[in-house]
C-alpha cells in the first residue's frame, strides 16, 4: 500500500523545489554562464526535483506491481 503521508512529504518537497527553480527563471544565459553561484543553485534544485520525482516513480510502481499481483 502507498505511503499517502511520504508521498504528500515528496510531492511538497518537488513541489518547493519547483517554485525555487521558477524563481530563477529570468536568469539570462549570459547571467547562468557568468554566475557560478546561480549555475549551483539551478543545477542543484533540479537535480533535487529530479531525484524527489523519481525516488516516488519507482516506490509507487514497485507498491502498484505488487498490488496488481
């Protein structure tokens, strides 16, 4: 069965992680490339976004195939 208060906590946490990134959605190329500060940042929270998603991907699947068995 799936986890409904880690899944919340997941989606909470991508879903902070989203609002970050769209904060830094102004930043030219030019600011990213010249800024190693705001490359970290980006690159960093959606490597974070990434992971949260993903993470919750192949728990619930794995739950669903054993549910489905």
């Amino acid at each position: 069965m799936v986890d409904r208060q880690l899944l919340l906590r997941k989606l909470a946490a991508l879903d902070e992680y989203l609002a970050q990134l769209r904060e830094l959605r102004d930043v030219t190329v030019d600011q990213y490339r010249a800024d190693w500060r705001t490359q970290r940042a980006v690159e960093r929270t959606l490597q974070l976004a990434i992971e949260a998603f993903r993470s919750e991907e192949r728990r619930v699947g794995k739950e669903c195939q054993l549910e489905c068995r």
